[in-house]
C-alpha cells in the first residue's frame, strides 16, 4: 500500500491512501489511521506532503480603486466634480 503524508493550509496533518485516494485524519481513533501505521510498521511507501503554495499578499484595494479614478480622469470620463458628486454627502468639521 502505498501513501502521502498531507497538510492543510491550517497545518493539520493528515495521510491519503493513494490506492483509492481517501483523506485519513491522523487520529490513532480511526481504523483506517491504524491500518495506516501498521502498513508503514510492515514497509509500506510514504511519500512526503507536497510544499503548500505561498500565501496571496493583501492587496490595498485604496490604492487600486485610487489608479482607476486617475485613469478614467485621465481619459476624460471622469472629472473631479463626479468623483465629488458620487462620494455621497460630506460631512463639515462643524458637523462632527
């Protein structure tokens, strides 16, 4: 028989029987972990976890949003008083 050790972005490790390709949680409670490690005790092939690709960046959605307001001005589809004008109403510092 024939594995892979898995893990999780979260960083739980787990194993899958490449034979039918089923998740076993690494939990001695589980039949199919136990047969896992008695397979492993006998011999059997455990290939390692493949590495987790890197996590996205955050992307500063401020900036971007700030970009396609410069080039729709840019273009002449947007002006200032439009971008004033679907701000919504501001509120005066006298307000506050």
């Amino acid at each position: 028989m024939q594995y892979q050790i898995t893990q999780s972005p979260t960083g739980a490790t787990g194993v899958t029987r490449l034979s039918d390709g089923a998740c076993i949680p690494a939990d001695p409670a589980t039949a199919d972990y136990r047969q896992y490690l008695d397979d492993v005790a006998a011999g059997a092939e455990v290939a390692s976890a493949e590495p987790l690709p890197e996590p996205e960046q955050p992307r500063d959605l401020a900036a971007e949003l700030d970009a396609v307001k410069a080039a729709l001005i840019a273009k002449g589809d947007l002006t200032e008083a439009d971008m004033a004008l679907s701000s919504g109403p501001q509120q005066k510092e006298s307000d506050a």
